[in-house]
C-alpha cells in the first residue's frame, strides 16, 4: 500500500502499557497468573465477595496514580497520529488505564471501561473516582451504601461502545492491533472484520499472539520501539518502503 490510508483504527492492549510499568494479563507473571478471574472479574465474584473485587482494583488504581507510571512513547506517537492525520484515527483500548488520554489522544474508546471511574449499579451513571472505592461509600447518586463499583466491563459482560467501535471498522481502511494476545472477544475478532472490509491488517506485538494468522502484516518487538518507528514511518506516507522488523507475511 502507498499513501496515507484514510480511516485508520487502533486496538492496544495491555503490551501497550507494559513498559510503562502496567502488569500485562497472560504474560508470564501477568496478573492472572497471580489472581483467579473468577475470583475478581466476574458479576458472580462481585456478588460473592465485593470487598475482594474492590480490593483488587483499589490496588491496580492506587498503582496507576503512582508518579512512577507515566504514557510511553508508543502511546505519545498514537497520539501524534491522531493528531496530525488528516483522515480519521479511532483509537479502541482494551485496558483500563488512562495513558493514551494523558499522552495527548484526543478521543479513546475504552471498551472494557475505566479504572479511574466508579459507576453506581442502580442507576448506571459513572463518576470520575480516584481513590478507594469502599462498599461502605455514599453513592452521590442514590445516596446509599454498597451501590458502588468499579467501571469495569468483567468476563460475561458486554463491551462497552460496540456501536460505535463496528461504525468505525466499516469504514476501515487499515487496522492495527498493538500489544495484545488475541485471545478475548469480541476485540480479537476485529480483524477479522477489517479484513472483510478489504483493509489492510498489521498487528505490532511483541511476539505473536493468538490471532495472529488473520493479520496481512506484522511488526515484533517492543511497543516503544516499533510503534514510534511505525507511526513516523506512516506520516511520511512511506509505507511501502521495507523496514527492518517488519515481515510481509505469505497467505494463500
Ligand atoms: N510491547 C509490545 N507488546 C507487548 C509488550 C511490549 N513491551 N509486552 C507484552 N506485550 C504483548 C504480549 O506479547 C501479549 O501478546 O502484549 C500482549 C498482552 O496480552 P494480554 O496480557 O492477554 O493482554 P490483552 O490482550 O490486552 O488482554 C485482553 O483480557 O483479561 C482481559 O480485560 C482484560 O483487557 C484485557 C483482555
């Protein structure tokens, strides 16, 4: 492909945030290799233990609010793309952090919601929450206790935004998926309609994940290297043009 594609989507994922000092899912020492999902995300666990649930991301939303985590470049170059390109750039994350907002991108599709956001169960309606969140707090909205809980999309619960996220795959022209394992639905799936929709595929992974014989091309290596690299190498519209680390792979 030559020139700018018009309409770009980008998937991250957790590889997006790790060099960042964020613990990725199912790498080796990833989060669930220390923590049940049944345990901490699921309505059931919830429902069973919400002070265990609570605990769990009071954990991860103190870490984030450490000064210590801050966007790395790959989210700094996104933004940068989204920014200068005069086509459409929508930025979809799987993660429940905050960096590509705080590395300058203007509009992020969180499908499995926000960390940094408390919703109250009776009436849906979500908060900006930077602290603990305690089943003993007062909803501000309902003004009871144990009405509280994290903004998060857990296993069994629909994805947030999907209208919005397939009215921006129809129109694809190239997709790429960053730093994640292919391994959740409905985001793994994504490439599959991108390439239906006859656009150019790439995932940039540090090593391949699970869903990786869908996409037409591929980049390997760290996000802050590649993703940087890639970013400028589009904005000089020389997409064409071989790269070291970047493989053409072979279809039928
Ligand atoms: N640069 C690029 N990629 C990296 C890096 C890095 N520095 N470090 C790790 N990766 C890649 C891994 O190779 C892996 O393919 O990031 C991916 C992380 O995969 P997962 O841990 O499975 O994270 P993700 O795909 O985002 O998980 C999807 O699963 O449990 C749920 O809700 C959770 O949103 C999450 C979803």
């Amino acid at each position: 492909m030559t020139g700018l594609p018009k309409n770009i989507v980008i998937l991250t994922g957790a590889g997006i945030s790790a060099e960042s000092g964020i613990d990725t899912f199912r790498d080796e020492g990833g989060i669930w290799d220390n923590h049940r999902i049944e345990d901490v995300c699921t309505p059931e666990a919830f429902k069973r233990n919400p002070e265990l649930v609570q605990e769990f991301y009071n954990v991860r939303r103190a870490a984030l609010l450490s000064p210590e985590i801050k966007p790395n470049a790959a989210h700094y170059a996104i933004a940068e793309l989204q920014n200068e390109h005069s086509g459409t750039v929508t930025v979809i994350t799987q993660n429940i952090d905050n960096l590509h907002e705080r590395a300058g991108s203007t509009k992020v599709i969180h499908m499995h919601g926000e960390l940094l956001k408390a919703r109250c169960i009776k009436t849906g309606r979500c908060y900006d929450w930077n602290t603990n969140i305690e089943q003993s707090d007062i909803c501000p909205c309902c003004h009871t206790k144990n009405t509280l809980r994290p903004h998060i999309v857990w296993f069994g619960e629909v994805p947030l935004m999907m209208d919005e996220i397939y009215k921006a795959i129809e129109k694809v022209d190239l997709f790429v998926a960053i730093g994640t394992s292919g391994s959740v639905y409905p985001a793994a799936s994504f490439v599959t309609e991108a390439n239906a929709r006859d656009a150019d595929t790439l995932e940039i992974n540090l090593k391949p994940g699970q869903n990786q014989s869908l996409f037409k091309r591929a980049i390997y290596g760290l996000a802050t290297e590649k993703v940087p690299f890639w970013v400028e190498s589009l904005l000089k519209n020389n997409v064409s043009r071989r790269y070291p680390g970047l493989t053409k792979k072979k279809f039928d």
